[in-house]
C-alpha cells in the first residue's frame, strides 16, 4: 500500500515557513468555508476570465489524447485500406480480395488495449510518487521512440508489438487527462474541461480519418507508412511547451507541501485566492483520510470508495459496449455494409466531423441537464440506432445500395448521438466521482476497465463482421443494441447526479450513503464544526 511520504528536513523548514494560516485548523476551516463559497458563486464566465492560464494548461495536456484517438480509427481503417491488406492480409477466394482475417484483426485491435491497461495501470503509480508533469515528460518521450516500431514494420507480429508497445505510454495520456483537468480548475469549469478530453479524442479520429481518405487509393506501402509517421507531430512539441506546465496542486497537497500548492494555483491564476482554496483542498484531504486513510489501488474497493469505484467503471465500460466497435470506427463497417472503399473513408471523415461537433454542443447541454440524464437517454438514444440497423439490414438484401446507405446514415447518427451524450460526459463522470487522494488509481482503474471491455468487443466484433468469419453486416446492431440497454438500465439504478458539487460536498455524500436519485436533491454543509459534516434534505 502506497502512504504519504513524512517530509525531508528540508520540507519541514519550509514547512516553517509556509503561511501561518494553515497551521490552525480553525483558521484554516474558516478559509476553506470562503473557498467552497466562491465555487459556488464562481458562473462560467467568470471562470474563463479569471482562469485562462488553467484553462490553456489543461487544454494543452488534454492534446496528447489526439495521439491515441488517431491510431484508434488508423488501424481499424488500415483493415479496409487495398494497399495494407494486400501487404499484410492473405487473399479470399469468397471476396476475391486480400483481407486481414478475424484473429489478427482482434489481435492488432487488442494489442493497443493491452498496451494501454500496462500503461494505465502504471500511470496510477507513478503519478502518486512523481506527480503529473514527470510522469507526461516520461510517457513523450517513450511514444517518439516507440513509434518507429510501426512505421517499420514488415510483418503482422511486428506490427502487434509496436501497437502493443505505443499503447503504453497512450494509456498514461488517455488516464493523465482527465485527472488533471478535474483538479487544477475550478468546479465551474470542471465539467468542460473534461469534457474537452473526449474532444481532443475526436479530433484525432477526425485527423485520422482525413490521412486516410487521402491515401486510400494509394497502392504503395506509403499508404500506410505515411500515417504512422504523421504520429511524430504530436509528442516533440509537446514536450516542449508542457516541461513548462505547472503541477497539480491538489498533488502537493497530497504530499503535504500547501507552500507549492499555492505557488502553483499562482500559476493557474488565482493567485489572489490561492490561500483559500489550498486551505479547501486541505480540508478535503482530511476529510477523505477520516474515511479511509489509503492510497493503494486496495483502496479503491473497500469501504464508500467501491460505490465510487463501480460507478467510473462502468460508466466507461459502457462506451464500448454501446457499439463503439461498429460505430466509433466506422470506416470498416461501412465497407462491410457494402459500400465503395472510397465513400467509405469519405463517409468517415464525414461521420468524426459530427462526432467533433456533437462533443461541442455537449458543453451546453451539460449545463442545462446535468451529467445522468445525458447519459441515461444517451444509451437510450444509441440502443434505438443500432436496433434501426439491424432491422434495416434484415429488411434488405445484402447488394441493395440504398438498404446500405441507410445503414450508414444511421451509423452517422450514431456518431452524432454517441459524442453528444455517452462520449464526452462519461470523462465528466469520471473526473467528479473519485475522491481525491484516489483520483489517479481510480481514473486509471477505469481506463484499465474500459480497455478490457474493448479487448472483448474488439475480439468479438470482427467475428460478426469480417465476411470470412459470421458477415453479418448490418445485423450486428441487434447485439450491440441490447448491450446498449443493459447499460441504460445499470445507469437509471446507480448512476448519481454530481453537478454544481464540490469535492468535499460529494465526500460527504457518497460517506453518508445518500441513493443514486436523491443525490442532487441533496445539500451539503461539508465545513460543520469538527469535520462532522451534516446533510439535510433540499426543498
């Protein structure tokens, strides 16, 4: 089990010297009730104005998710590209083309997921002792080195290991991001800049997509080799402009250093209330150590911290289970719907360009209805797409140009509604959910869930798609859809509204074991006397 280090001898001595506020717990209770009430008051547009420097930072971390959202749709596209598949694929007799079959189609899928568990799961440790900014630098450093690996392969097992290898440091960014964008701003930009993740996540399958249209008629090896290298746009410059990013400074205080706490709220700027709020992120430390004094990834399931648990883990597990295997990389589902590869890859571009906007207006949506009622009717929205196509699939033949651009459109719309809804408020969800001394092992933990349920959908969708294997094209919704709606139901059970709480405040519901529907009905004095936080029931 991981604890908090005692400070140096020469931690204690600016311990010191750190300001007098913090050494009395009443004064520094009485700081903290100011801090939890400008929150509060805090609108959007004040925050942006007073906050833009941790608006910038958190934007400019949340960038190094573009890496993994493009090799996301890269390699699922790679699986309808001539150029690659005659390279690495063997040819079918039934299609008259050459194909990757099914096993190394879920192999290449799942090696980035695997690669991304190690890596996730690593991020957890390493950012509870080193802290973020050491961790990213680490994690750029190794993608430019591991991309080489890809760009110069020349056989499918070579292939998997670079996938394999890159998914690592990808993992570290995918769970780095949210985490880090929950904790050096404040709650009313919390949810954007969350959100803002998923955002940077469809930028890249966006860019991806585009790379590929543009190469999808090209027969050489540089149809596939180019995409790959374009990676090493990303993780050089970024290295660069974030060895100058500040620390989180809920990370100081974990290791009981308030004094660089201060100075890096400076940095965010709110240099003026840094007092204030570092006095309430001390106080949310203790309150979260009175519950459970952990840090370990044990701790993440015992006591009130398993409620939390289940509730980032399946609220990520459900992404891909809603049929992102079909619907999130859609270019080799729209060539298996019968569609020409070209105005699949154009489809494509098309369909991540919604995706991109959705994930936009989602910023306003979330601010009229909340994180659970986007997400439940989200699902909800998803299992009636699917479901449409597989009736649509069933109704048609199998050669009928417009029962297959019906499928597509609907795929489109799935898009739409999936980066609208599911997509981006689950980093939302995921970022509020956790307490704060388990933030890191708990979006990790998550991440790690959502990779695993992605190895499964990756291993089963090729099954029901390649036409080497089951082919069965559009009817694959009538699966998907139902797995959409067992999550539908598992989000109207347990899935509590957070919005407009501080961390303390939702502390001390989760300790008080308030139920999933009577959460934001609920107010929170989080600073009573003695840390005995008293809930009572809102009008």
């Amino acid at each position: 089990m991981l604890t908090e280090k005692p400070p140096t001898a020469e931690a204690a001595d600016e311990l010191e010297n750190a300001p007098r506020s913090f050494s009395s717990p009443e004064k520094t209770l009485d700081l903290a009730k100011q801090a939890n009430s400008d929150e509060h008051s805090l609108t959007l547009r004040d925050a942006l104005r007073q906050y833009p420097r941790a608006v910038m930072w958190s934007v400019l971390l949340s960038t190094s998710i573009i890496m993994e959202g493009y090799d996301i749709v890269l390699m699922s596209s790679f699986f309808a590209q001539p150029a690659f598949s005659e390279h690495f694929g063997t040819y079918d007799p039934g299609t008259g083309k050459h194909q990757i079959t099914a096993p190394w189609q879920s192999g290449l899928s799942n090696a980035v997921s695997v690669g991304t568990m190690v890596g996730a799961f690593a991020n957890g440790y390493f950012t509870q002792k080193f802290g973020y900014r050491a961790v990213l630098l680490a994690s750029l450093g190794l993608i430019t080195a591991f991309i080489f690996i890809p760009f110069f392969a020349v056989n499918l097992p070579m292939l998997l290991v670079g996938e394999f290898l890159c998914g690592v440091p990808w993992g570290v960014f995918a769970t780095m991001a949210p985490a880090y964008a929950s904790e050096i701003c404040p709650m009313a930009l919390r949810g954007h800049l969350t959100v803002y993740v998923n955002l940077c996540w469809a930028f890249g399958q966006l860019i991806s997509a585009g790379v590929q249209a543009g190469f999808s008629e090209n027969p050489t090896q540089w149809a596939y080799r180019i995409p790959f290298a374009i990676q090493w746009a990303w993780p050089i410059p970024l290295f660069v402009i974030l060895w100058f990013a500040p620390e989180s400074p809920w990370y100081y205080v974990r290791i009981n250093r308030p004094d660089l706490a201060e100075k890096s709220l400076g940095r965010l700027g709110s240099a003026g209330r840094a007092r204030e709020a570092v006095a309430m992120m001390i106080h949310t430390n203790e309150l979260e150590k009175h519950v459970d004094e952990g840090t370990s990834y044990l701790d993440c399931f015992r006591g009130v911290d398993l409620r939390r648990t289940e509730i980032v883990c399946m609220a990520f597990a459900a992404q891909p289970f809603c049929g992102s295997s079909m619907g999130g990389t859609p270019t080799y589902f729209f060539v298996q719907a019968g569609l020409p590869s070209t105005i699949s890859f154009q489809m494509s571009c098309g369909g991540l360009g919604l995706a991109a906007l959705g994930t936009i207006i989602a910023w306003w949506l979330m601010q009229h209805f909340g994180r659970r009622t986007l997400y439940l009717w989200g699902l909800g929205l998803l299992t009636a797409i699917l479901t449409t196509v597989g009736f649509i699939s069933v109704g048609t033949a199998p050669d009928s140009a417009a029962g297959n651009y019906a499928q597509a459109t609907m795929m489109l719309l799935w898009l739409f509604a999936y980066y609208l809804t599911v997509g981006p408020i689950c980093y939302a969800i995921v970022g509020e959910t956790s307490s704060t001394r388990l933030r890191t092992k708990s979006v990790c933990l998550s991440r790690i869930v959502y990779y695993a349920a992605q190895v499964v959908c990756n291993a089963v969708n090729p099954y029901m798609l390649n036409p080497t294997a089951g082919g069965w094209r559009g009817k694959t919704g009538f699966f998907w859809g139902g797995m959409a709606f067992l999550f539908f139901l598992w989000t109207y059970f347990r899935l509590p509204e957070m919005r407009g709480k501080t961390f303390a405040e939702l502390d001390v519901l989760f300790a008080r074991g308030v139920g999933t529907r009577e959460f934001a009905g609920y107010k929170v004095d989080a600073y009573a006397a003695e840390g005995d936080a008293a809930l009572r029931k809102g009008d």
